[in-house]
C-alpha cells in the first residue's frame, strides 16, 4: 500500500467522526450514539478536512495503477465535494429526498435494535435529535443571508414531510421506532422521552420552515445555469453539453417508445396502444399483488434468484455479496431506494421501498426490472463487490467514494443487460423496463429543460408545447403523458427533480457513458472482447466519476 492509499484511509478515520451518521450508513463502528454537527462550523470542519486531503494528495506519485485510479477519483470527487461546500449549495440545499434532514431520519432504519446497547444508541441518539435541527436552522438562516437558499416549495413540502412523521395518525416515525424495540424499566422510559423529543423537534423544524425560512426561499424553483453546471459535474462526475444531451433525450424517448408500441402490440394485439397494453397488464390478476408486506416477500424471492442464477454464469459474485435484504421503509414518501452494507456485511445491502399512503395494490410487470436496478446486477452487484474488494481499493474508494452517473448509470444498464440475457423475455416485464427507461429518458428532458428553462423545440417528436418555455407545471404534464406510474408516486418524483437539480438526469446519461465505455473497449479489443471480464476489470475499479472511469477503461 502506497501513499496515496495510506490518505485515503487516514481521510475515511477523519471523516468519520464529522459524520456521525454516515459512519453508520457505511458500516463504520464506534459512533452510533452521536449525530452530526450541522451548525456552520460544522460544514466549516467538512471542508477544511476536505481541502487539506486535496493539498496533501496533489504532490504524491502513484506507486501503482491501482493508486493511479485512486488519485483520479479522490482528486475528482473531493474537488467537486469542496466546490459544493464552499458555494454554499451543500449546506443550503434542501428538497423532498436529500438533506441533512432526511439523513438523521432515515440513519435510524440502518440501526441495530437487538440487545440494551443498541436500544441505548438509538435513545442517545433520539435524545441529540433537538439540538441537531437548531444547528440545521442557524446553518440556512445563515446561508439564506448570504443569498444561498432552495425553493419556497421545496421548503413547504419538506414541512409537510415533518408532518407526517409526526402525525399519530400517519407514520407517527419516532414513536414507532420506540415503541417496536420493546425496551422496559428506565431505559424503556427514557427511550419513550427521547422519542417524544425528536418529535416535538421535528415538528418544530416543519413549523421553521413554514413559517420562517419559506419566506426568504426563491421564487422560482429552476436552479439556473450556474447552479445547475455545478449539480451535473458532481452528479455525472463528467462535463456534458447540457443543450446536446437535452436535444438527445428527446430523441431517446421517441426510440424507446417506438419500441414500447411494438410490445404492446405482442400484449394486446395489432395496433394496441402502449396504454391499452397498460390496461390489460394491470387487469391480468396474475400480474397483481394485494398488500405491501407481500410485494416485499415477491421482491425479495425475484431479487435471490437473480442472485442465484447469475452467479458463476455473466459475474462472480463474492459468497458475501450473495445476501440481500427487500424492506419496507417506515415512512410513506414514495422513494425507492438501496442502502450499502456494512463494511463488514455483518449488515447486508437492502432495498427499501416507501410506500406512499394509500397504495395498496401492486403491479408486478412494472418491477420485475426495479428489483433488477436495486439488487443484482445493479445497486446491489456494484456497491457490493466494491466493499468486498478490500485487496483492490482502499476504504474511502469502497466506503465513500460515490458518483450517482456511475452508480446510477449502471444500475440502467444493469436493467438492459438483464433483457439482453433473456431475463426480460416476457412481454409486460419488457413493458415494464422500457416504461422504466422511457421515464428516466423524460426527466433529462424535464430536469435540464425546467432547470434551464430551455425553450421546448419546435420540431419536438411529440408535438409538446412548441417553442413554449419549460415550467413546472409543463413538466408535470410531460411526464403524465410520457410515463405510467401511479400519480402518488409520479408527483414524489416531480417534486424530487425540482428539487434535487441534475440528478435525475445521471441514471440516463450514466448509462450512455457507460454503453459508450463498452463499445469503446470492444473496438479496442476486437474479437478478443469477452463481455464477463469487461464487467469485472469495470467493477473493480470501484466508484468513480464517469470521466475518470473512462480514462481507466482505456489503459485496461
């Protein structure tokens, strides 16, 4: 191990202590009992150990390939990381799905819960919760003085995600939380005021940013140019022309849903429409599952047998990495989402879906490719095996280094390659991955357009709104004629792409790069290509940003 490795383990033992929180997301022990420093000092100690990691790192000399790749990828990401930081958009940036927030709710899910420690973790870290959120007030008062705010709406949907945490009659989160861990005598009690705590907190939060932050948020819920240049270049870890991919999502929704037609054609006969091919799938009792608890158990036994039949054919998977666990989230605000495992897999990857109030009634045909992106070979494959590979990587390449382009970009490919292996053979669950694709085709449009507020083109392949400025209120119904989730869900996700600019886009573009990245090494190597090792060699690179990857992809 070189010096570039020894910094980059020495950067994940600082860390870890700033980030209380994400040391448990990744698995890291010693710090379940403490929470996060939100204040601006706080954010402060983020970035000056973020600055001084870059300075130590740009004089060291890879000793190795390996340490080649681990440069390019610290160099990248934590230079983008302190570009966010010292703009402000770190600190500032709240919306309906990522915010220091949604980290202190969401820390809990991955908790132990079994044995008096672990209960005492959880209460501790209940009874920091009040003062967590009076730092995260003073940090966006303070940014909202220096010009740095988010979107009035934002703020108010995030208010009404306190809300509902907190409403008894709703998913009532921090009592639940205690009441399920069974605790009695003075930990029991303590537990149950420290529960009652973190609620009155996070109701107070809500009333904060209904009442006192909403006033001073934007108007105007598009991020503009500047802000948005700096959003994708994180999100992608690539520099793309914003105008190009927006004219090309355009195009690539209009091939996907050609192809769309002709499988509803199979579905529902000659000349159905992709909506009738709809109607009839969602009809088909076969098709359908009543009740959340048994869609978990569906995706569960699909997500074990993709791992079991994959294994040792298209990809080796590590005996550790062969364990994944399907969850109901405790919150019903609609995301969809894969959390790592542990460093040492004591705590197994999971995918977990918050199910939104109300929805009872679930369409397999739509998922079959979800479990594909959220398990194996996506999420589940990659992330995975990069924490398995501690011969390989060093522990901030397994443990935090993290490019939703790269990650996000893969697991759509992981959904393409599951059709090409004949795993999407049956005409609704390829239904279900090109509605998938068509969906994540619409938000390049919407995002990029909305955020920019492009003019929509004239020539536009489905007559939309000619020359007519991009709003939110255009985006909603773009995605509402271009898309065929259930409203409950499709609005969660409209929300999230105002609020979370460039984002929505990396799954998308990710995996354009990352099919450029495998036509790129099948010219180069010509008939000597062999599909299974160009995934390993890609793989065991770890995470990276998307242009780094390219560049180490080409010297394979």
């Amino acid at each position: 191990m070189g010096q570039i490795d020894d910094l980059a383990n020495r950067y994940v033992d600082e860390w870890a202590p700033l980030n209380p929180t994400g040391a448990t997301f990744i698995g890291v022990p010693g710090h379940d009992r403490e929470l996060d420093d939100l204040s601006p000092e706080g954010f402060a100690a983020q970035a000056e150990l973020t600055r001084r990691t870059l300075a130590e790192l740009d004089p060291l000399d890879p000793g190795s390939e390996s340490e080649h790749v681990a440069k390019d990828a610290m160099q990248e990401r934590l230079g983008l990381e302190l570009a966010r930081l010292d703009s402000g958009d770190v600190a500032s940036g709240l919306n309906v799905i990522a915010s220091p927030l949604h980290g202190l709710r969401m820390v809990f899910d991955l908790m132990p819960t079994q044995g008096e420690e672990a209960v005492a973790d959880i209460s501790a870290r209940l009874a920091g919760f009040p003062r967590a959120l009076e730092q995260y007030r003073r940090t966006l008062l303070e940014e909202a003085a220096r010009g740095n705010v988010s979107a009035r709406v934002q703020m108010v949907e995030v208010a009404e995600q306190c809300d509902a945490w907190t409403d008894p009659a709703r998913d009532n989160f921090f009592h639940r939380l205690a009441d399920g861990l069974g605790a009695e005598g003075t930990l029991g009690a303590e537990l149950r005021r420290n529960a009652a705590a973190a609620t009155a907190a996070t109701a107070g939060f809500g009333a904060f940013l209904r009442g006192e932050l909403a006033p001073l948020g934007r108007e105007k819920q598009a991020a503009g140019p500047e802000l948005y240049a700096r959003a994708s270049q994180y999100f992608l870890g690539a520099r793309v022309d914003q105008q190009e991919t927006y004219e090309w999502g355009f195009a690539e929704l209009a091939r996907l849903e050609q192809e769309m037609r002709v499988v509803a054609a199979e579905i529902a006969g000659p000349g159905a429409s992709v909506d009738e091919a709809v109607a009839r799938l969602d009809a088909d009792p076969a098709r359908r599952i009543a009740g959340k608890e048994a869609f978990r158990d569906w995706m569960q036994a699909l997500a074990d047998k993709a791992v079991s039949e994959l294994d040792g054919t298209h990809f080796d998977i590590p005996a550790p990495v062969r364990t994944i666990e399907c969850c109901l989230a405790p919150t019903s605000d609609g995301g969809i989402y894969y959390t790592a495992p542990s460093e040492d897999f004591s705590r197994p990857g999971r995918m977990w879906w918050a199910v939104p109030e109300g929805q009872k009634q679930f369409s397999t045909w739509r998922e079959v490719t979800t479990v594909y992106h959220e398990g194996v070979p996506g999420h589940y494959l990659q992330i995975g095996q990069t924490i398995y590979r501690a011969e390989l990587l060093n522990r901030w390449q397994r443990l935090l280094c993290f490019c939703s382009g790269h990650s996000e970009g893969w697991a759509l490919y992981a959904e393409r390659l599951m059709d090409d292996l004949g795993y999407l053979s049956d005409p609704g669950d390829r239904l279900g991955m090109l509605d998938g694709q068509a969906l994540r085709a619409s938000r390049v449009i919407v995002d990029i357009g909305m955020h920019l507020e492009l003019q929509i083109p004239r020539d536009n392949p489905f007559g939309f709104h000619p020359g007519e400025r991009w709003t939110p209120e255009l985006g909603w119904e773009f995605l509402r004629a271009h898309t065929r989730m259930n409203d409950e869900v499709l609005r969660f996700e409209w929300k999230r792409y105002l609020g979370w600019p460039g984002q929505a886009p990396s799954y998308k573009v990710g995996e354009r790069i990352w099919l450029q990245a495998r036509a790129d090494a099948q010219a180069r190597r010509g008939g000597d290509f062999d599909l299974k090792v160009f995934h390993r060699q890609a793989l065991d690179l770890g995470a990276l940003g998307l242009d780094p990857l390219r560049k180490a992809l080409d010297r394979l």
